[in-house]
C-alpha cells in the first residue's frame, strides 16, 4: 500500500491488471479450491481505489471483478486500503463489504483478536520490490500458520523499477530474499507451500512499472499458539 496513491491516480482497471488478477487470485483460487468460495470464508485485499467520486462501482477494479465473477458476494470482500481519500471513496460503494484504512497486516491481526478473521483468499498487492516486500509477506505467512486454516496468499511485488531500469530482480532473486527470512523459513516448515510457476506483467496504462505474482497457499490447520 502506497500512502502516495491518491483516488483516479492509477487505473485498477487496466486490461493488464484485470488479466493478472483473473489468472493469479480468481482462476488459482478454483484450481487449488473450489470454484465459489464457501459462505463463511473471507476475501482481503489491499484493495486500493474501487469506487467513482459518486460512490459508484468502478467497472473492473478489483471489488466489481471479484464478485461480478461470482467467486464471492460483497459481505466476503475486506477491503483494506491505508490512504484515507481513497476509503472514503470505497466505503459508499457497498454497505455489505467491509472497508478499512490502516495498515493490511495490522487490521487481519486485529481482527484475528476480536475472532472475525477466517480468510480463504489474502491478495497482498505491494508497491515494493522484492527485499521489502518478502519481509512482509513472510510476516503475514507467519501469522496465518496460527490465525488460519486453509488460506491463498497472493503476493503481487515490483520486479522493475521505473525510476532505474537496471534495478531488476529475476525469479531467482526473489526466491533469494524469501529464504533469508526466518518468518517465512517458519511458515514453510508449518504447511506453506508455493504453486511452482509465477506471472509477470506491465504495470497499469502506460507504465514502465514490471510485476510479477507468487501464489503462496496452506492445506493445514493452522496451529494453536503456546
């Protein structure tokens, strides 16, 4: 999450990103589950913009795709997004999801303690390269070994900075700063595993901005805390 981003800054409904995210959270979530999910499971996001200035849904970002795909209804989406504009904008688009402004990792831990967080699907969409971006994705797999079940982590990371085209990390690279992580080293030992291919692509209209996914998902109980 980016506090920069400000509302119709950036198009979440990009041909590019609306690809990306069928084929890395909708299509992986039917392969490696089912093909609605379950009424008590829960969709979180970092959801970034996904209403109009009249608090209209926005055709294409990410709420509209996700349900009008018919993965889930509007009350499992959980929409987290740090930039107060932009909340303000989600929250009049739907009373029956829930929207938050704060910080992703902390608002699930929060929830988790007040016993209302049972996700199936956690799309982290970081504007950060792989270095920053492993720590906290390897925080959030840590976490879900005791606060979830069955769980989807897709984690969405820069790979080519814009700023310096020389600044580029490869598969390899990346799999290079999960391992250094003690928290993810954890997670892979209590029942991670990754889907073993990865999608890459161009950042939202013209930018020079390169993406790349990794599918990280759990068929395990999650365990209890000493």
């Amino acid at each position: 999450m980016d506090k920069g981003f400000q509302p119709d800054k950036k198009n979440w409904g990009d041909p590019k990103k609306v690809a990306a995210r069928q084929d890395t959270v909708i299509d992986m979530y039917r392969k490696l589950f089912f093909d609605k999910m379950p009424p008590d499971k829960q969709y979180w996001s970092m959801c970034s913009q996904c209403a109009d200035h009249n608090g209209n849904v926005k055709k294409g970002y990410e709420f509209d795709h996700v349900v009008s795909s018919g993965l889930i209804v509007p009350s499992q989406f959980n929409g987290v997004e740090i930039n107060p504009n932009i909340h303000n904008l989600n929250i009049e688009c739907s009373e029956e999801a829930h929207w938050y402004c704060s910080d992703f990792y902390q608002t699930m831990v929060k929830k988790h303690n007040h016993d209302e967080f049972n996700p199936h699907i956690i799309n982290a969409d970081l504007v950060e390269m792989p270095k920053r971006a492993s720590k906290y994705i390897s925080k959030i797999m840590y976490f879900l070994v005791y606060a979830a079940d069955d769980v989807m982590l897709v984690a969405n990371m820069i790979v080519q900075n814009p700023w310096n085209m020389k600044m580029k990390t490869f598969v390899e690279g990346i799999i290079y700063e999960f391992e250094n992580e003690n928290a993810f080293q954890f997670a892979w030992q209590n029942g991670w595993t990754w889907y073993d291919k990865t999608y890459t692509y161009n950042g939202t209209d013209n930018n020079r901005t390169v993406m790349t996914t990794l599918i990280f998902y759990k068929k395990q109980k999650r365990l209890k805390a000493v």
